[in-house]
C-alpha cells in the first residue's frame, strides 16, 4: 500500500464505487431507513427493523464462514494454483489447447503472449528444440475443470515422516516404505532398549525410542495427554472441592484464599521456574512434562465447589445414617449428581490441553514427543511455502474438535454462559 | 480448647481435619511443586544472570588447544554451555526498563489491547443484540458465530496468514474486485492512524498515537474474528437474564428503543461487561500464538513483537537468558495486577447490580 493508492481509498468510498458495492451499500442503507421507520410504529424493544438484522447477521455470517471454506478450497488445490495469481476461489485445473497439424494438443504457455503471438511447448515435454512453436494467442483454448487434490492430504499427513533419531544412538533415519508404516500405530517405535512390555510401555512415557514420525504421532501425544490431564483433573478437583464445601478444617479460609490467588498469577510468569524444574527432574521429552504440572486446575476446583454447595445437607445425613463414610458419599451421591459440571470441567480441561502451544513448545525438544499443536507450528516454520499442504493441516487439526463440537453443542455453550454468570 | 488427646472430641477433631487435608492433598502437592514453588523460583531467578546456555567459542578454544585456526566457515560458537548463575540483582529489571526493544514491544502490547478488546466487546455486543431479538433460525447464527471460537488458534493463525497474503491472500483479492487497493496485511509497518492521517498532512510518530501498526490490525482482526463467539454467547446469557418486566414496563412509560437500550439494558448488562473486559484485557496482554505464527521475527520494524513473545525470544530462543525472561515475566505481571486494580476502580462503581 503506497502514497497514492491512500487517497484513492477515500474516493472511492466518498462515491466512485464499481456498481457492485455500490448495489449492496444502497440496499443496506435503505433497509436502514425503512427498518427504523417501521419500528418507530411497531412496539418492537430493539431500534432496528427485522430485514436489517437478517442481513446484518447474514452478512457477519458470510464473513465467519469466508475463512473456513478458503481453508478446506486452498487445502485441496495443486501447488501452482494455491499461489495463483489472483487467487482462485474454486479448486481449478486450468489445461491448455492448441491446434497442431491438424490435432487438439495440450500445451503450456511459456511466458507472456507478445503482439498476440504466444510462445507454447508441448505438456509434459522440456520446453526445448522441437517441443516449442509460437501460435497465435487467440487461438489457445483454455479449459478449465473443478478439480479436488484429495492427495493433499495423505501428502499433508505423511510429511512429517523422517524417523527422527537421537544422535547417541546411532539409528539411520530412513523413509517408510508405505502409506501403512507411515501411518503406523504409534507404538511401533523403532528401537527398544528392553524386551519387556512393561519396561517398553515405561519407555514409551519416558519418550525414549525413535519414532516414525506422522501426524498420527501428534494426534497420539496430544491425545494421551489430554485424556490423562482431564481424567487427573477430575479426581484431584472432585476430592479438594468436596474439602471445600462439605468439611470443616483449621485453616480452611486461609487456604481457600490462597487457592483463590492463584488465578491472579498470570502463568507466563511460571513457564521458566517450571521449565527449570522440569529439567532438574529429568522430565523434559517426556509425558510427565506435559501431563503432571495441569493435574491441578483452579478453575475446576471452584466449579465443582459452587456446585457441590447447592446439594442438600439431608442427603448426607441420610448417607451417614445408613453407614456411609464421606469417601463413599462423595463418589456414589456427590460426583454422580453433578455430572453436567463435571462435563463442563472436562470439556474445558480437555481443550485448554488440547489447545495450549506455549508449553509443550517449551517442555519439548524431540520431534517425536510434539503435541498435535507443536506439529502444526513446526510444519508452518518447515514447509511455510507450500499453502496448499499448510491449509489441509489446518484442517486436519481443526476437524475432529468441530465434530466434538456438533456433538456436545449444548455443553460447549451452556458451560461458557454458566461460567459467565457465574462472575 | 481442649489440648488433651485423651479426650474423644479433640481426637476426633483431629481426625476429621486430618482427613480434610488427605481430601486436599493431592491437588495441593501439584499446586505447590507446580504453582508456589515457580512463583518463588521466578522471583529469585529474576535476580540471577541465569542462562540456559552460553555458545560455546568454537575458534577460540580450538586455537587455543592446538595452536591451528580454523578455517574461516567455520561456526564462530556451537553447542550451549551452561554458566553457573550469579546473583547480579537488579540488573535485568534496569536492563529491561532502559532497553528500547522492550518499551516498544511495551507498546505494541498496549496498542493491541486498547483496540482488540472494545472492537472485540462492541461487536459481540451488537452480535448478541441482534441475535437476541424475536428472528428465525436463531440457532444457525449462533452456531456459525460461534464455530470460529471452537478451533485452536494455531489453527487459525496458519490460515491467516494465508488470508492475509499479499499477493496469494484472499483478503486483497476481495479488496480488490470491490475496486479498492490492495494493503500489505501483515507487512505493513505504518501504524493505522498514521496510515489514514498521514495522506492529510497529518503524521503521527510516537508509536501509541500512530496507533497499532497494519500488521498488528491483521492480528486483531484475527482475534475479532475467533473471540467474537465466545463474547456473544455470554452476552446472550447476560441479555437472556434481563426481566422482560422491565422493558413493559418502561413501554407503558412512552420509553423509545433507543432510551430502554441504554436505560435497561445496558446498565443490567454491566456485571456482564465488566466481567468479560476485565477477562479480556488480561487476555489481550498475553497474546502469543498469532504473533509466532503470522509474523515469526517480531512483524515488520518490530510492531507485533508483544510482551510474550519477546519473554518467549529472549528467554527460549538464541542465548535462552532464563533470568531476563523472568524479569520480564513479573514485569508482566505487575502491569496485570495495576491493570486490574484500575479497571476495579474505574469501572468497579459504575456496575449496575439487581
């Protein structure tokens, strides 16, 4: 954008629009003026007319909606075409025509047409000797054909394939064979250092053997870490919010306020002691970095608590009565009622998990133990070129939680609006 | 106080406590290795020169060992080696607080709040109003206004930076079939005051009145775009709460639409709103993953180069200077806290309870 296309910009929008814009602006502005003067006469609370707000709302749809379909286009167009210019909104394959003694040959142009003569080779042959003819420019017939470059994404998923090897070990990377190997199980580590399943399981957590390397082992690492955290998180929160409502101890306001701190940290300020210790531990590359510091979540902690205070006393009087201890009450009466918060929790604890970049970007080192995210951020820094390949990571990434989505709609939004109110 | 430990109750007090922190134990073994523990770590390796490591001078130690040189491609440092740390004091926070970096990334951060989080409110706001008056398919525009929440954000990043391609992008491409010129999304280094100004005569050069630079915007933009849904259900659960007794109420009173909206409604509203600026503003300051994705060295002249990013540059990346990076961290954190402070005194009176 330079000096003089700033003016240009003020001129166009004061009146000397292309018809288009101006179409659609002029249709705005008098359901504008016809919505206001409708609702001046209907007893309608809100100040606009009903066809502004559909429009409205279907214009903002249009543009929520713009970038995830020019992900999914991009994502399934040839190299070529996802750097086109201009940039092309359907997948295309554009072939070219010409007239050759006599048949319809597919060529290639070379170059610009010049004084309406275009240089052309034959597709598929080097552009050399016999193979280049000039013609007229008139005369090539373009074709153009929707074309979905569904290989992306088997290219996209395998690319991250090369084994990755540890120095130390002495392990030759070397490129799978077949689609299968590469979309091998993610237990299929090259190189064990012992014969027992049990100790392989242990080194696997430890993240110790060389993998083969796909988008499979991403979805795997982001997957185990996320199920565990939430899993984790549910027993450790169910236990201390329990503490909180249902018991009385010394100390118990100290710590709540304490506990109640802690969201006050912002958590960038723990990420180096965190990766200090971690590196004390030993536990850099493995599972427990990425898994042990998020057993603990405030926030969990104080949805369950909220909620275990609104169920009635009696129902652990009558427990206590027919010989109940506490721990029983809270896992056979407590967690089962509250299972919508629990959900919540879950679905919240999962997706901070799933979501988060800075710290599995921080705990690990080895390709071999990145999180799904840390794989998307590497493939961007690897192959920032290749959009085509970069859009169907996106969506690849993006997919299986707009499924979860659909599926536990209700959840996602009533446990935001809760979370919300609940201020 | 019974003291003795003959006695049933006391011993039973005892138990009961004691069963209470065994309840607790486990969430505050995490939190304390986890949480009290780097809080204090932290603070005391902000003091400290601590480093994850110095490069090690290959040419120098190789000519000092056997009196050759290297050749002349050779790397001039390789490998890490880790320094004992020293206790220097204040050192890193006066080096930050002199240092002309780490004011305009102080900037930058600031420009990106002050306009993502009112753009962002506003238009959820005016979202949720819309969504929440007496339409038909109600639930297909909350769902396509909120989808864009549900992805991840590195996600998102990616395709933005796709999006916002100079020349491959589809945002200039809309641009230009509408006739209008095309920008440098996240090239541009202008700030957008100055950009729009500076045609008149008028240029703005401090970085706050230039305002966010253009590439900066893109980001913003971006955040709109994805944060935009989360706001909107909040407020819906906000608007949804109002007592519909109010608005008859004030129609019996001859009230137009435009009185009850800022009579009613947005004073029921303020809980809401204040809830969600306060989580947003501290949200905005420690934005990290666009910048990292969309423009990976800092932006054009340094404009996206936020708080986080440069803790994250500094302290994770080249010479890993782990003590800086935690100076900057609390630095961080005391601008959250005075943040905080200020919007409770601000705002705090002004909202509007039941």
């Amino acid at each position: 954008m330079n000096a003089a296309s700033v003016p240009t910009t003020t001129l166009a929008l004061a009146g000397a629009l292309p018809w288009p814009l101006t179409a659609v602006l002029a249709v705005i502005a008098a359901s504008i003026v016809w919505g206001v003067w409708k609702s001046r006469r209907i007893g309608y609370w809100y100040p606009l007319g009903r066809v502004f707000i559909y429009i409205a709302l279907s214009i903002g749809a249009f543009f929520m909606a713009l970038p995830f379909y020019w992900m999914v286009a991009s994502s399934l167009k040839s190299f070529e075409e996802s750097v086109a210019y201009p940039p092309t909104w359907i997948p295309m394959e554009r072939e070219t025509y010409a007239q050759r003694d006599g048949q319809r040959v597919r060529v290639r142009t070379l170059g610009q047409p010049r004084d309406g003569i275009a240089e052309v080779g034959f597709y598929g042959k080097p552009p050399s000797g016999d193979n280049v003819f000039k013609i007229p420019a008139d005369s090539l017939e373009q074709v153009s054909r929707i074309r979905l470059l569904w290989e992306n994404y088997p290219q996209t998923w395998r690319r991250p394939n090369v084994v990755s090897w540890s120095p130390r070990e002495n392990v030759a990377p070397s490129r799978p064979d077949s689609l299968w190997s590469a979309m091998a199980y993610p237990f299929s580590a090259i190189e064990y250092h012992s014969d027992n399943v049990f100790r392989r399981v242990a080194e696997i957590w430890r993240g110790q053997p060389p993998y083969l390397l796909s988008f499979t082992r991403y979805f795997w690492v982001s997957l185990i870490t996320g199920l565990v955290v939430t899993i984790g998180t549910f027993f450790t929160a169910a236990l201390a919010a329990y503490a909180f409502s249902n018991m009385n101890f010394v100390g118990k306001g100290l710590f709540f306020y304490i506990v109640l701190a802690t969201m006050m940290v912002p958590g960038q300020v723990l990420l180096i002691p965190n990766y200090i210790i971690l590196e004390k531990l030993g536990w850099i590359d493995s599972y427990n970095a990425l898994i042990v510091p998020w057993l603990a979540s405030v926030f969990t902690i104080f949805l369950m608590r909220q909620f275990f205070m609104t169920i009635p006393r009696d129902l652990w009087d009558a427990a206590q009565i027919d010989g109940s201890g506490r721990f029983g009450y809270l896992w056979r009466v407590v967690v089962p009622l509250s299972k919508p918060v629990i959900i919540t929790a879950a679905i919240f604890n999962f997706l901070s998990n799933w979501n988060s970049l800075l710290w599995p970007l921080i705990v690990t080192t080895k390709p071999e133990m990145r999180t799904l995210m840390v794989g998307l951020q590497a493939f961007n820094t690897e192959a920032g070129s290749e959009f085509h390949l970069l859009m169907a990571a996106s969506t690849i990434a993006i997919l299986p939680v707009v499924v979860l989505f659909f599926f536990l709609q209700r959840f996602f939004i009533q446990g935001i609006a809760r979370s919300g109110l609940k201020s | 106080m019974i003291a003795s430990l003959r006695d049933k109750h006391f011993r039973r007090r005892i138990r009961e406590n004691a069963e209470a922190y065994a309840y607790l134990a486990p969430a505050s073994l995490v939190l304390l290795v986890f949480w009290f523990l780097p809080v204090l770590l932290s603070f005391v390796v902000s003091f400290t020169n601590y480093r994850g490591g110095d490069p090690i001078p290959t040419k120098e130690i190789w000519a000092k060992v056997t009196g050759h040189a290297l050749p002349e491609e050779a790397p001039d440092a390789m490998g890490m080696e880790v320094r004992k740390p020293r206790f220097v004091g204040l050192t890193n926070y006066r080096n930050a607080l002199t240092d002309a970096e780490f004011r305009k990334v102080l900037y930058n951060t600031l420009n990106y709040s002050l306009y993502s989080v009112p753009l962002t409110l506003l238009v959820s706001l005016f979202v949720a109003l819309l969504i929440n008056s007496k339409i038909k398919c109600v639930a297909l525009f909350r769902t396509v206004y909120f989808l864009p929440f549900v992805t991840t954000w590195v996600a998102i990043s990616i395709v933005f930076r796709y999006f916002f391609h100079r020349e491959f992008g589809l945002a200039n491409d809309l641009l230009m079939s509408a006739g209008l010129p095309r920008f440098d999304w996240l090239e541009e280094p202008r700030g957008i005051f100055e950009m729009f100004f500076g045609q008149f005569g008028l240029h703005f050069h401090h970085p706050l009145l230039a305002g966010p630079s253009f590439s900066l915007f893109s980001i913003i933009l971006t955040s709109i775009w994805r944060d935009l849904g989360y706001y909107m259900i909040i407020f819906l659960a906000g608007l949804q709460n109002i007592d519909r007794s109010y608005y008859e109420a004030a129609e019996i009173d001859g009230a137009g639409k435009t009185q009850q909206f800022f009579r009613i409604t947005f004073p029921l509203l303020s809980p809401t709103t204040f809830f969600l600026l306060i989580i947003s503003g501290i949200n905005a300051f420690k934005v990290f993953i666009p910048m990292l994705i969309m423009t990976p060295n800092g932006g054009p002249d340094g404009t996206t180069n936020t708080i986080v990013f440069y803790l994250y540059q500094k302290g994770f990346t080249g010479t890993w200077r782990l003590g800086y990076a935690s100076a900057v961290a609390y630095i961080l954190f005391l601008i959250i806290l005075i943040l905080t402070l200020i919007q409770n005194r601000v705002f705090g009176k002004k909202v509007h309870y039941d």
